[in-house]
C-alpha cells in the first residue's frame, strides 16, 4: 500500500471508516459482523483498506476528540487541527443513523475494493454525494466557511455564500465599508498549481485588489490559508482552449396540457 504524497492511498474511506468509529463506536463495528474493534481493525487490514490495525486506530483517535461523548479523549492535543475532516463528512452524511452510515461506508468497500458478499441499498443522492467526498473544492469551501477570520482582510467580515449564482467567485466577504470576493481553492498538499475558469479571471480582471483567490493548502494534514489578492495582475497565467463538448437536449415533443 503506498501513499501519493503526503495523502493516503485510502485517505477518503480511513475518514469515513475513524468517523464511524468515533461517533458510533461498537454499534458500527456491529453492522460489520464484528463484537470488537480489534477484529474490525485486522478485518481492514485484511482487506488492504489499511496496512496496520494501528493505521485504522489513529483514523479514530483523530476523530475522537470531536465527539466528547464517546467517551475517549482521541488526539485533544491537536485541538481543531483536524476538523476540516470531519465537517466534510458532516456537510454529507451527518443526519445518517448507525445503520444509514454503515451502508455508506460498505458502498465505498464495494465499489472501490471489489469486496463480494457485502449487500448495500443505497439512495442515488448517496452515490451524488460520493462525487463531492472526493473532491477538494467542498472540503477547502467548508474549511474556509468555518476560518475566514483568520485571514486579515476578511476578519470580523460579514459572509455571504455565492456558489450557487456560478458567477466566478464563491462568497462575498463585507469587511467595514470593504467588500471583497473570495474565491477558494483547495490543494492537497503544502504548495502546487490551480486553475481559474474564464469567469473567474474575467471577475478577478473587474474588481482586482477586492477580489482573493484563496488557497486552502496543506488539506491532507493541517490546512493553510494562502490568500492571494488581484491574482490576474499578481500571477502569471495561460490561457487554455479546450474544445467544447457537444451539447445534447431532450425537447418535448407536444404541449403537456
């Protein structure tokens, strides 16, 4: 088992897996089939999901700190440094019981380890959902929602969440009389490259020193902001045309009424 980076091969279901642990405990080992944590620990192992039954107990001592009432300390000398992690699970499966959970996590066993003998019903919000787990977009959005003001400029500012409206910047940050627009990247490791999309360099062209892009980096350990202000006049980019794809539309054929 090899890591990519300083990211684990297995990074997202070790997540899923340690928050499990965390928040459930022996009720979620239960709808494995297991009566110790012990037996599911070399249960993964067995699987190659983690090479050690110590790699699958850190993932919970991570997690445990976040969730007081199991009553295990975890990793509290870390403080938040890890809660990104677990506000991304959250932001996705947070309102799933034990049981709801515990079939989440064997769809990700099923379809990324080829694990037989595991039977999921599965809703396709659930599968939707696995999309976004793996991307950095929503783990860097949700870390900056919940740290804004750790960034000078946007300290004590008033949030508004603009992804919805696609218009080149993810939220609107009013500081005083200031207004700014951030939007957020998300890079796995502590330095690296990101793209910006035609709209967001157009909206970085119009509003240059109010508008931030804002790096999140450093995600698979302890993140880091890296805010960047008028990032079309202070970085160096190329542009890139990439050949659209062909659009197809289902039209009705008569009037519905």
């Amino acid at each position: 088992m090899t890591k990519n980076g300083s990211k684990h091969q297995n990074y997202e279901i070790l997540n899923l897996i340690g928050y499990g642990l965390s928040k459930f405990n022996d009720d979620f080992i239960k709808e494995f089939g297991f009566t110790t944590k012990t037996a599911f620990y070399e249960y993964c192992v067995l699987n190659q999901i983690a090479e050690t039954v110590g790699t699958v107990k850190n993932r919970m001592d991570l997690f445990d700190h976040f969730f007081p009432n199991n009553g295990r300390k975890g990793w509290w000398q870390k403080g938040n440094a890890y809660i990104h992690r677990k506000l991304l699970i959250d932001s996705l499966f947070g309102n799933e019981q034990v049981k709801g959970y515990a079939n989440i996590v064997k769809m990700y066993l099923k379809d990324n380890f080829n694990m037989t003998g595991i039977i999921v019903e599965a809703k396709p919000i659930v599968k939707s959902m696995f999309k976004k787990l793996q991307k950095t977009g929503l783990e860097a959005e949700l870390y900056f929602m919940n740290n804004y003001n750790e960034i000078d400029s946007f300290k004590d500012g008033f949030l508004e969440d603009a992804r919805l409206f696609g218009d080149g910047y993810d939220f609107q940050i009013t500081v005083n009389q200031s207004t700014y627009l951030a939007e957020v990247k998300g890079i796995r490791k502590k330095k690296g490259k990101f793209r910006m999309t035609e709209k967001e360099y157009k909206k970085a062209l119009e509003y240059k020193n109010d508008y931030v892009i804002t790096l999140v980096l450093n995600l698979n350990d302890t993140p880091t902001f890296l805010p960047i202000e008028n990032p079309a006049n202070n970085l160096k980019f190329e542009e890139v045309r990439r050949k659209s794809k062909e659009i197809i539309e289902y039209h009705l054929v008569k009037d519905i009424c």
